[in-house]
C-alpha cells in the first residue's frame, strides 16, 4: 500500500538536528528531567526507584486521574494514554473507520490530520474544510462545513488551538460546532495539543471534551508543556464501544506506554500551571519581536496575529517557500517550514513561536533579508 510522505516529519527528521536557528518548531521550550522533578517537588531519587516493567495498556490508574482531573466532566476510565501522541490520531482512524465512511477535515492542517484518514478510508472519502484567511485573522465558516457533509460523514476533524494558523473559534461558535455534529451523528474528534496556550486578549475555550459527551479529544504534553520527549499523549473517547476497539488497536501498535513516560507524565501534571505559563510567556514575548519584525518588513511578509497556540502562518512575498527554505537551512543555518507540507501555499511560512533562540533566529533572518 502506498502511503502519503509524512512531509512536515520527512523536514524536521532532516534539519531539526543540524540547523542552528529554527523559526519554525511547533513546540515549546523544554525542561531537564531535573527542572521537572523539582518543579513537581518530587525528589530525584525516586525515578531511580521505578521499575522496568509493563505499564496497563489504557494507561496507568494514576496518570489517568491526574488527566482526568484536568477536564471538568472526564472520568479516568474515558481516558486512554497512548505510547505517543501522534499514535491517538491512527488508532481513531483505525478504530472508528468502516468502508463507505466519510471524513472532512479543517486544512491547513498536520499532516498526520489528514493523511492517516485518508490512508484509512481512502483519499476520496476526505474532504477538505479549509481556514479562510480575513484582513489581520483566519476564520472558518460553518456553511460550507455544512456544504461538506453527506449522510455518509462519520467524522469531523479539527484542531484548536490551531496548528499551524493559531486560529482558536469563540467559546459560542465552539459550542455551536459541537452541537452541529452531534445533530448530525458525527463524531467530532479535537486534537488538542496546544491546549492552554491562550494569548492575552483571546476569550478562551473549554476542552471539547466538555462541551461534547460525543467527541473525542486528543491531548498530550509535547506542545503546551514543552515535553515532546517524553512523547506522552491520551485519548479522551466517553464511547465504551469505541474505547475498547480503540485499546484493542493499540494492542498492535505500542501496547502499552513507557513506564518512565508516565513516572514523568505525573510529575508534569502536578507541575502543569508552572510548565504551561512557563510557555505562555515565552510564546507573548517572542509573539511581540515577531510584530515588530513582521512591521519593518511591509510588502514582503503578510501577518496574521495568531490567537492562540504556539505557531502562525505568515504570507512571504517569495515564489517557493520551500525552495528557499532548503536554501536558508544550507547557506545561513536557518530553518523556515513552508505552508505546502501543511496542506496550505508554498508562499506561507509557519512559524513557532515557543523556543527560547527564536530572537537569535529572528535576527539571523532579518541579517538575511537585509542582504538581499
Ligand atoms: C496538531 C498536532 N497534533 C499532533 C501532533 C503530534 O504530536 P507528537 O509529535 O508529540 O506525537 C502534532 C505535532 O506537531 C501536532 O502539531
């Protein structure tokens, strides 16, 4: 079977590692295990006490409480905790899916958003529900989401806060989502990621999770709590039916998640405010040298203020980001992800906003441009 190049992955697998400046990572600055136990207030010693063995396939009853506990409606038992975020978004496709099925999907988009659904049920069954781009915003509009759906839709996919746009809906057209899908019988699946990371002046949103008994939210700790290594994510799925066909995928995926993960994946949830405004902070600050950069470049780069989450998607007055992308990263060192891979244009560029050195990137592409 021939799948789709995981091109965003395929990118970073390339440069991520030898590229010294990077305006464009999704996630935010990490922590040493040692921050993190300190930050928890759990002595350091007690990792070295954990033992090796298998941890339950759903997850263990702790972590899943700790989870739980940070929704306002979810039980531990409608939690699954999976080896990797990422895994939750092929374990749904898998899980859910029938053939005849139907799925529309908010685009630009990861690419995991898109292609495993269409790997699953079949290029033709997805379609594509795509951000609009407004004066100085993004929207989306519900009519021609409602233009998308057939009897045969059995998903919904989105993502909010918004990666790569930052696009995050009202507390009411949220609402208004949920209850369209569940009107319909469509399972709403969230990916939730950079849950949290709400700008100053953006009204927040709950999680999916509880304002939809029929939705299925994906969260994890890579993005809001800068802790992609410890690669923990979890399913929130109310369906009982569903959760079990759910664990019943995982059997043949990861199983179960690394023990030293979910040590560490409790630690973070009692340090979450601290790691999470630790994020925001850094997110407002590095947001504001991105205005005023983007503002001494008029004409070349078009800027949306993003709403929320860690990234934005800005207009770059070049025939191909992507070409001049591998250009940047071989000759400056610099990284630029264009908007292509993310199913957006190749004259938009995503960046992140979340990494302590995105002045110094800043900087070393203002150096660039100056030169041109
Ligand atoms: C929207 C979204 N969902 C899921 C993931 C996957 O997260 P992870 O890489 O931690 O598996 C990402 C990663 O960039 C993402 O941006």
């Amino acid at each position: 079977m021939d799948i789709a190049p995981f091109e965003t992955e395929q990118f970073f697998a390339r440069f991520e590692f030898n590229t010294p400046w990077q305006l464009c990572n999704s996630d935010c600055e990490t922590v040493t295990v040692e921050e993190l136990m300190s930050l928890a207030g759990i002595p350091l010693d007690d990792l070295g006490r954990q033992r090796l063995g298998y941890t339950p396939s759903q997850g263990g009853p702790a972590l899943r409480e700790a989870i739980a506990s940070s929704y306002r409606s979810v039980d531990p038992d409608e939690v699954v905790v999976l080896g990797t975020p990422v895994e939750g978004i092929y374990l749904l496709a898998r899980a859910l899916l029938e053939p005849g099925d139907e799925v529309v999907v908010l685009t630009p988009a990861y690419d995991a958003l898109v292609n495993l659904f269409e790997h699953v049920a079949g290029a033709d069954a997805v379609r594509r529900w795509r951000l609009r781009p407004t004066a100085d915003s993004w929207a989306l509009d519900l009519d021609r989401l409602d233009a998308l759906l057939t009897p045969a839709t059995k998903l919904l996919v989105v993502n909010f806060p918004h990666n790569p746009t930052g696009f995050l809906p009202s507390p009411g057209w949220h609402r208004a989502l949920a209850e369209l899908a569940e009107a319909r019988g469509i399972c709403l699946f969230c990916d939730e990621m950079y849950f949290g990371l709400v700008h100053s002046g953006t009204p927040p949103i709950p999680s999916t999770a509880d304002v939809s008994a029929h939705a299925v939210v994906l969260s994890g700790l890579s993005k809001t709590f800068g802790l992609p290594g410890l690669r923990c994510g979890w399913l929130v799925v109310r369906d009982p039916n569903l959760r079990a066909r759910l664990i019943n995928w995982k059997h043949y995926t990861s199983i179960c998640a690394p023990v030293l993960s979910e040590f560490l994946a409790r630690a973070a949830l009692q340090a979450r405010d601290d790691l999470r405004c630790r994020s925001i902070e850094r997110i407002e600050s590095n947001l504001a040298l991105a205005e005023a950069f983007f503002a001494r470049w008029p004409g070349r780069f078009e800027w949306r203020r993003p709403m929320a989450g860690s990234t934005a998607l800005v207009g770059f007055d070049v025939p191909s980001v992507a070409a001049l992308s591998e250009r940047l990263a071989r000759e400056e060192g610099l990284l630029i992800q264009s908007a292509a891979m993310l199913g957006g244009d190749d004259r938009h560029m995503r960046i992140g906003l979340g990494r302590d050195n995105f002045g110094a990137a800043l900087e070393r592409f203002g150096d660039w441009l100056g030169r041109q």
